[in-house]
C-alpha cells in the first residue's frame, strides 16, 4: 500500500519578493515559476558526499581545532529527518554550517568586525540512522550585523543541507534558538508570513538531552513535506 502523499499548503511559503528583505527585490523571480521533470540521471545518479564519513564530521566543536579549543556556548542540535506521514528518513545526508560564537563566519568574504576563532571552523556533516536521528556538536553562533536596513541584525542561526538519493535532491534551510530576541525582528524570518512556520524553524531548548555541568542541548526536527513541513529556502514554491 502506497503512503499517502499529504499536499503543501503554499501559504506558508514567503513571496519570491519580498521588500523587507531587500535581496529579493534584486534576486527574486517576478515571473510565475515552472515546474521541470527531473532527468532519470538527475533522479538517480549517485549522491554527494554519502562516503567516506569521519569520526569528526559531526563534532564541530573538535574537527577544527589546532592546539586549542573553541570559545563559545557548548551545544548539541538534534532531531529527526521526517516524511509528511511522521515516518522516519534514514540514510539522509545532514549538512551544516554557522558562524563562530561572535557572528563571524570563516570565510573570505565575511568582513563582520569580530574575530575569527582559529580553533572553528563552522561546518560539519551526518547521516540520519534507520529512525531518521541525526546530531551533532558545535558552539552557539552569534549574531552579527547585515546590510539589509539601518540596524539589522540576524539572530543566532544554523544553516542545513538535506540531501535525498541524488544530487539534484537538496534541501536548504536555516534554524533558530527559542528565546533570542532578535528573531521577531529578522527580516529575512518575516518574509514566511505564515506565524506557525516560522515557529517550525525555531529549535527548542532540551534539558533531556543536555550533558549535565558541561553541554546545552537543542531540539529541532526537520520534516520534508506534508502540511507541518520545514520551510526550505530553494522550494519557496512549496515542498
């Protein structure tokens, strides 16, 4: 029996163009979007970066380090990789990446007044169990300034990666921490004008899953499609 494939509601989804986020009016699509077959090279061909998985991939806090170790809030961000009937997605390659815990991301095009921790790097990889679990280690990004309007800040964000069976089977999104008081004011988050789906990219603080005196945790499951999906930044027409 076939599952049933439980429709998107395109509601939730931001305009192409949306003026409070001046980088849309710029590179936003103004014509109505096309939907385009997939290939069966593009549908089956081999997926990226599945192999050859190391023992740090998932530990940002470790795999940068060079003589000592990061500054910042220690965490861990975990959660489930879900289809729209809750069942689970495993085999899912999970990426990630941040900035370090003053807002600055190792990158040369990052000029953010802040420095650059030698020891983070800011990215790391995993791949979903067979219950769709995923985890992984960092420290708490900061939040840094952007050149959107006078005063505009992102708050603390993670940004993903999920990659299905090929290549051309990519997910893109970002994560949020409960509490920061820069989301309500994030530009970027607003262009979602539906309240419950920005909610959906908020992670919730978890004492369950905490290392007692030594690691915050945080909670944050992802879900592919169905009507409580995960907003995806490159499926703004709907998943």
């Amino acid at each position: 029996m076939r599952d049933e494939i439980i429709p998107s509601d395109h509601g939730q989804h931001p305009p192409p163009v949306t003026p409070i986020y001046k980088t849309s009016v710029f590179r936003g699509p103004r014509m109505p979007l096309l939907s385009l077959n997939g290939s069966l090279s593009e549908l089956t061909g081999p997926r990226f970066g599945h192999g050859a998985m190391g023992a740090l991939d998932n530990d940002l806090y470790r795999n940068f380090q060079h003589g000592g170790e990061p500054i910042g809030e220690r965490i861990i961000v975990h959660g489930r990789v879900l289809d729209g009937n809750a069942k689970p997605v495993a085999g899912a390659l999970v990426e990630f990446w941040q900035a370090n815990a003053s807002g600055r991301y190792r990158h040369v095009n990052d000029r953010f007044e802040a420095p650059v921790d030698p020891n983070f790097g800011g990215c790391g990889r995993t791949v979903t169990d067979d219950e769709g679990r995923y985890h992984f280690r960092t420290v708490k990004p900061g939040a840094y300034p952007y050149r959107n309007g006078i005063g505009d800040w992102r708050p603390s964000h993670i940004h993903f990666s999920v990659f299905g069976t090929a290549f051309a089977q990519r997910l893109i999104t970002q994560m949020y921490f409960e509490g920061d008081p820069l989301i309500p004011h994030d530009s970027i988050l607003n262009t979602i004008p539906d309240a419950a789906a920005r909610t959906r990219l908020v992670a919730k603080l978890d004492l369950a899953a905490q290392v007692p005196q030594h690691t915050l945790a945080y909670r944050w499951d992802i879900v592919l499609r169905g009507h409580r999906s995960t907003l995806f930044e490159n499926r703004l027409e709907g998943n």
